[in-house]
C-alpha cells in the first residue's frame, strides 16, 4: 500500500520577493534614483541591481507586468520594523476601569468616586459603573436610577454614555467613554 505524499508545505515568505524569486518574464522598473524605466525582462533588471551593489525588490505583484525597485532590501526592512516598532509604541490600550456604587452612597464617598472616575477619563480609560441591589433596596430602584442619573450629568462634559443603564440581576451596569 502506497502511504499518502506528507511533504510539508513550501515556506510561505513574509514581505516582497526579491532578486532570483521573481518569476514572471517581463516586470516594470523603476530604477535606485526613481526613475521609471518601463518594461524590462526581468534577467536585465536583476544584472542592473547587481552592478549597482543593490537588490530588485517586487513593489506591486498584482498588476500587470509586477512593478520592482532597485533598491537596498536591508535598508528596507530595517525602516519597515522601526515604522512597525513606532506605530504600536504610540498605540493606547483602552481600559475599562470599575466603580463600583450603593444606592445609599453618602455625599463624600460619592465625591471621591467622582473624582477616581474623572482621574480614568483624563488618562484615556472606559468607566463601567456598576451598581448594587442588596436586600430591601431592590423595592426601591428609584433611588438607584436618580443616582445614575445624577452621575450622568456630572461627567456630561468630560464623558459620554456608552452603554446605558441595564439590569444584570441584583445590579444595574452603564459604561462611560471619554469624549
């Protein structure tokens, strides 16, 4: 019995084809100064990124004939990584931070609340308001509403409703964003 072929599959190469990986016959050029050449066969643009101390680097493989650069493909990639590398260095990663608050809550834990949640907006951060039910005071859920409602209209200027006030359970959940 014949066992089945399990070569594995040929190496896919991230970035552009290079030099002798470049298979099509005929390929635009556009030279190390920038200059279009226009079609050229591909064994004649390679010599001429040889003499010139470079490589033919495919710029676009999908039209037709491909486009390729004569050009350092050293120097290319280092500048591709460090464009890469800078790009996430200036990325934010938002967080959702939790303020946890009681129906009952009394006027200056209110405020230090306040404050902690407009600390988070300044630094960029989502605020989920979580606020918990216990025992009797689910007879009450006005009281709980106003306060959410009241928490809405301090942080108006420095924040915006997200996700609305909704009931999971004994606890009610809204999320705020920085505007």
């Amino acid at each position: 019995m014949r066992r089945p072929n399990r070569a594995p599959p040929p190496v896919a190469k991230d970035g552009p084809r290079t030099n002798d990986e470049i298979r099509n016959h005929e390929i635009q050029l556009i030279d190390q100064d920038g200059v279009n050449r226009g079609k050229v066969e591909t064994i004649v643009a390679i010599k001429m990124a040889m003499e010139a101390g470079m490589d033919l680097v495919e710029i676009s493989p999908n039209v037709s004939p491909p486009v390729c650069k004569i050009m350092d493909y050293g120097k290319f990639k280092y500048s591709a990584q460090k464009k890469a590398a800078e790009a996430r260095k200036k990325q934010k990663i938002v967080e959702i931070k939790e303020i946890k608050l009681r129906p009952m809550i009394d006027d200056h834990d209110y405020d230090v609340k306040m404050k902690a949640m407009q600390r988070f907006f300044e630094e960029g951060d989502k605020v989920k308001i979580t606020l918990r039910y216990r025992g009797r005071e689910m007879a009450h859920q006005d009281i709980g509403t106003k306060l959410l409602d009241k928490v809405k209209a301090d942080v108006a200027e420095i924040a915006k409703v997200e996700q609305d006030a909704r009931f999971e359970g004994r606890q009610v959940v809204m999320v705020l964003a920085p505007r």
